[in-house]
C-alpha cells in the first residue's frame, strides 16, 4: 500500500503521524518537494479554515494522490483559549513568523505566572485532499495541564509543558506510540484513518 502523503516538512508532526499509522500497518511519508512550495498564507480564523486552504493548495502538487495536511494548536482556559491558531507564533513580533519552541513556551510561563487554572487543551484538525478539493475533515483534542517548568526531550512546540495526568506524563516525555494514543494530532489522525479504510473498502474492485 502506497505511504499517506503528508503536507509538512515537521519531523515532529512526522513522528506524530507515523506513531498513530503504524499501529494500523499504514506509512506516511511527506508530500515530495513540500520544502520547495510556496507557503500556504494562513490567514483563517480558525483551525478547519486555515488546514482547508492547506490541503487544497498542496494536493494540487502531487495529481490523483490523497494529500492530508493538519493545523493545530493549544489553547488555554484561563488565557481565553489562546494562543489557539497563533500558536507557532505566539512570542513572535512579526505576525506573519513563527516563534522558536523556546521563546513561544517562555511566554506562556510568564502569561500563566499569576493563574492558578493551568487547565488546556490541544486541537488538530486534519483535512484529506485531492487535486484542490477537501474530501474532509477530522478533529482530535487532547486535554491536559500546564506546567511551570518543561519535562521531556522527545516532543516539539509546547508538548514539554503540555502534563497529561492520566498518563502522568508530558507529551514530550512519551514515546511515539504512547503520544499517539493521548494526543490530539493521534485522535484526529484515527478518525482519518477510520474513514481511509472506508474508502479504500469502497474502491475494491468487485469479485
């Protein structure tokens, strides 16, 4: 079975996708020449509208193949869910720049300094694509805590702040497997691969 193409160059959200396919049986692999594409303006007002304009522009880039591209972010109770779909550039003094992990995490710690509510969530959603049109859409949410001081080595973005009670844990503390089980980039991937199988089932060729 050919890989699913992923539109990113992320080795984060590489490893995210690869951790919840794998389970399946199923590869991914990123969308061929993604680093050399212009980017995508992300200038929706919310995650579906931003991931939707993603999907359709990339998938153009690779004729009669199922594109898959995701927008995500956190978002924090007590901050009135932000920094939501600013997130990449949450620190940034240029709104059009993403922040390093660093400096978007800083930022948060400071902005929670005076907040007992730690309490956050984290949203994916996934949009499937082929030649310029969405053939749909999933969400996947992860609900969690915000640290004051960042634990782990293995994630990316604010996963090291990001504490999962149940599995007593960060995001940034987890394998792959075990982050594809909790996270909200793993729930919204089974969704897709829920309705993947439905349609490669559909596209068998009668007996």
């Amino acid at each position: 079975m050919k890989p699913i193409l992923v539109a990113t160059s992320s080795s984060g959200k590489l490893r995210d996708f690869a951790g919840a396919a794998q389970v399946l049986g199923l590869q991914v692999a990123p969308l061929p020449g993604f680093s050399g594409l212009h980017e995508v303006v992300e200038d929706g007002d919310t995650f579906e509208a931003n991931v939707r304009k993603k999907a359709e522009a990339y998938s153009r880039h690779a004729p009669g193949e199922l594109v898959i591209a995701d927008d995500s972010g956190l978002a924090v109770d007590t901050l009135d869910g932000a920094p939501g779909i600013h997130s990449a550039r949450y620190a940034s003094t240029d709104p059009a720049a993403n922040a390093s992990d660093e400096a978007n995490n800083a930022k948060l710690v400071r902005e929670l300094a005076a907040h007992r509510d730690r309490s956050a969530r984290f949203i994916c959603v996934i949009a499937a694509a082929r030649d310029g049109k969405v053939l749909g859409t999933f969400t996947g949410e992860a609900r969690g805590q915000i640290l004051d001081t960042p634990r782990g080595a293995h994630g990316f973005g604010y996963d090291p702040l990001f504490y999962v009670p149940e599995a007593n844990q960060t995001f940034a503390e987890m394998t792959a497997d075990e982050k594809a089980r909790y996270s909200h980039r793993g729930a919204a991937f089974r969704k897709f691969l829920d309705w993947y199988s439905q349609q490669a089932e559909h596209d068998k060729p009668d007996e």
